[in-house]
C-alpha cells in the first residue's frame, strides 16, 4: 500500500475512534445520538448500565491516540477490529437505519490492517 493513502487512512480512522470515544466518555456527548427502540434500546441501555461502553470508548480513545501518534497503531488496529465487527453486527441485527458508520468504520479498519500486514507476519507464520 502506498505510504501515503496509508499515513491518510491511519490518521482517519485515529480520528473517527477517538471523536466517537471522547462522545461516548463526556456526560451528555456532544453528538447527538437517535434514540434506540426495543430490543436496540434494551441491548444499549445494558451496555451502559454495566460499564461495558465505557471500556469500548476507552479502548476508541486510547486506540484512535496510537493511530494518529503511530505507535503501538498495529496491535491496537488489531484489538479495534472487534469494536468494528460488533458494531457492524449490533446495527446488522438490532438497528439497521445505523449501520452506514458501522460500515465506515469496518472499511477503514481492515484497511489499516492491511496497511499493517508486514507487522502480523511473524504473528501469522
């Protein structure tokens, strides 16, 4: 991947991370959120009932911090994909309307992952 369009989509998906991680941390956020119905609702009230979104928006944060720095970015790409995955598979299943940033978010991911591919081959073999 040319080093560039990687530095590009690195530092993108370091921003998207940490913009919806810092929203999710602030009392009220500053973006605003629609309103889940139903079983969304339920599984979304859980979330932040038990803490469990709190330790997703530490681990955006933290991860969007080492994108943007460049340090540690392909071990904590690598633990985000599963903040990506759960997010495409919540809105997949319980809020479909939501899912373009889900997808976003998937996309950019797998990217960078790609762009971090020589970190992983010793990992691989």
């Amino acid at each position: 991947m040319n080093s560039k369009v990687f530095l590009v989509l690195r530092i993108l998906l370091g921003l998207f991370v940490l913009v919806f991680g810092l929203n999710k941390l602030v009392p009220g956020g500053f973006l605003p959120m629609p309103e889940l119905a139903g079983d969304a609702g339920a599984y979304f009230g859980a979330l932040i009932s038990t803490k469990t979104l709190t330790l997703v928006a530490i681990v955006e944060v933290i991860a969007g911090l080492a994108l943007i720095s460049n340090k540690f970015g392909a071990l904590l790409t690598l633990i985000l994909m599963s903040v990506s995955v759960n997010a495409v598979l919540f809105h997949a299943t319980l809020d479909p309307g939501g899912i373009g940033g889900a997808l976003v978010l998937l996309l950019l991911n797998i990217a960078v992952l790609y762009g971090y591919k020589d970190s992983y081959k010793s990992l691989l073999s």
